[in-house]
C-alpha cells in the first residue's frame, strides 16, 4: 500500500511540474507577443530590391504600407523580418533612407522589427546599422566574406570625409585616375543632392523641413568587383528637369519620352550646376569611365525610369512604379590583393 502510494506521489509531483512547465512556457509566449499587441504589424517580402520587376513591386509596395499606416496615424510600427533572404545593396539602401527620413520626421514614430531567419539576412542587417536604426536586438556575428566588406555613410552636403570613410580603404588598388573620377562623381552626386534633388516636397504624405536634404551610401566588395550605391529620397532625376534644364526638358517634353529616356537625355548633356570647367561633366564623366572598366558598369534608377551604361553601351527603360527617388550604382574590377 505504501508502495502505491509512493508511485500516487510522484505522478502528481511530476504532472504538477509539468503544468507548471506549460504556465512558464505560456506567459513567455505571450510576454514575447505583448508588445506587437500595441504596434502595426507589416510583413517584409521575401527579396528586397528594386532592380527586377516583381521584387521591385513587392518592395515598393511593403515601403508604401509603411508610409500608409504612419500617413493615418499610425505611431507604432513593427516590422516582420522573419521571412525575408535577400537584401540586395539598391533595395536595401533604399529602405534605410526610407525608414530614417521617417524616423527623424515624424513625431512620436517608433519602428521596431524582428530578425529574419536566415542568418545572412541577420548578417546584413547588423552590418549596415538597419538592426541600430530600428532597436532591434541582432548579436549576429558578421563572418561571411560578401557581408563583412559592406560599408556605410549618411550625411547632407558634399562631404569628402564620408567618401574616404566607406571607400578609402581601397586606396591602392583602384587606379589613381579611376579613384579620382570616383571621388568627382561621388561628390557631385552629392553636390546634386543638396541644391536640387530636394526642390520639392516628395508628395507621399510626409513633410519634411526645407533643410532637410541628406543622401545615403553602401559600398560592397564582392567577387573581386566593388560596388557603390548613392540614394535621396528627392523628386527624382526627371521631374526635376523641368526646373533645372528646362530648356532640354522642353525639347524632351515635345518628343514625349519616358522617364527612363529622360535620364539618358540627361546623362548624356550632363554639366555641373555650377558650371565650372574644374568641376567636370557631372554624372557622365564617372558614368563614361567607370563603363569604359573591362567589368564595370553603372546603373540610376530615378522615379520609374531606369538608365545603364556597360562597355559603353546604352539602355534604359521604365518600371510600372516609381522608387520616389534616385539611387545611383556603380560597379567596377578590382584587382587580387595579393597582386596588388
């Protein structure tokens, strides 16, 4: 009988412990879930990019939920991560610039996320600050070759020291002459930035200050080529023409070109602002010289137009959607290490 009731004992201690087990597992799950009980919950898409038609709907569309919950009062957003592989540099420099003008220009906004589930995912978004930018907690461990050379810069104006910050580590391997275009059309591209990528309000709901006209920047090396992407979140390379060059965006405008044909009409009669000789010729020169690299090319997508230049040829087209905004890339070889 004592026996039995030894064995009575147990099974209760145990079933005990186990309910106990269940409660602690419970109020977990539900410690975990209450804070997205007061935020607004957006799904990231699988890819983030805007150079390929379906990746670049779905972006622009998770970028156009955000910005649609915060335009109706919205003030507590949480980004869901979880699903989310691919963060290519355009797509994801993009949503940096997205998420911080909406940070800094909203008041009372708070944008959280969770982390993806892929580890390079998690990887990415350590390294260029995006986990930083949202709270996010990320002790990923940056170890893989195509993350650890991400490098990245913010900033307003011309500012020189950002482009040694991201790109002055590869001093020595790019050629004197191609790092001096580097840096002329970096600059200017800056320069752009600040006196007339911002001539208007961006039209999507949320006002900014007059002032505020900051750029972002990646550089990535990866598979012996190094990429540069530069991003503002202004009116966009073609609606600005009419104002800046209107006397080509009158002649444009008489032959109905697309957007993607603007840009190249722009590249292609492209002049500094200032029109100084020691300035060079803007976009066209770094375009022309990087283009002209065995393996180089470069790449503006401004608006819904797209325009590339690859061993000095020419293509350019339109999106059925506008990145509002311009993000320009350049590609170029870079030699072995070893060689160098």
């Amino acid at each position: 009988m004592r026996k039995q009731n030894h064995h009575i004992i147990y099974w209760l201690a145990k079933r005990a412990k186990d309910e106990l087990t269940k409660i602690r597992r419970l109020k977990r799950k539900c410690a975990a879930a209450a804070p997205l009980q007061s935020y607004s919950v957006i799904k990231a898409p699988f890819e983030i990019d805007i150079g390929k038609t379906k990746v670049r709907r779905s972006t622009l569309q998770f970028f156009y939920r955000i910005r649609t919950q915060i335009n109706q009062g919205c003030r507590r957003v949480w980004i869901d991560f979880t699903e989310t592989r691919k963060l290519a540099s355009g797509g994801t420099l993009l949503l940096c610039a997205e998420l911080t003008r909406l940070i800094e220009n909203v008041q009372g906004l708070k944008i959280r996320s969770s982390l993806p589930k892929s580890n390079k995912a998690s990887q990415v978004m350590q390294q260029v600050g995006l986990s930083r930018l949202l709270n996010t907690k990320n002790k990923t461990k940056c170890l893989d070759g195509d993350v650890v050379n991400w490098r990245s810069a913010r900033g307003q104006g011309a500012l020189g020291a950002k482009y040694d910050e991201i790109l002055g580590y590869y001093d020595g391997l790019i050629t004197d002459s191609l790092q001096s275009e580097l840096y002329t059309g970096i600059t200017e591209a800056m320069t752009n930035a600040q006196q007339h990528a911002y001539i208007d309000q961006r039209g999507d709901g949320i006002v900014t200050d007059p002032d505020y006209r900051p750029w972002w920047m990646f550089s990535q090396e990866k598979d012996g080529k190094l990429s540069v992407v530069f991003c503002d979140l202004g009116v966009g390379i073609p609606a600005s023409l009419p104002r800046t060059r209107p006397r080509l965006w009158h002649f444009m405008d008489r032959l109905n070109l697309t957007e993607g044909r603007q840009i190249e009409g722009a590249v292609r009669n492209s002049q500094t602002r200032t029109r100084k000789q020691h300035r060079g010729k803007g976009l066209r020169q770094i375009i022309e010289t990087i283009s002209s690299c065995a393996g180089g090319k470069a790449l503006i997508f401004s608006n819904k137009g797209w325009y590339s230049m690859e061993s000095g040829k020419q293509r350019s087209g339109d999106f059925g959607d506008s990145i509002m905004g311009t993000v320009i890339y350049w590609q170029m070889p870079l030699p072995s290490r070893s060689a160098s």
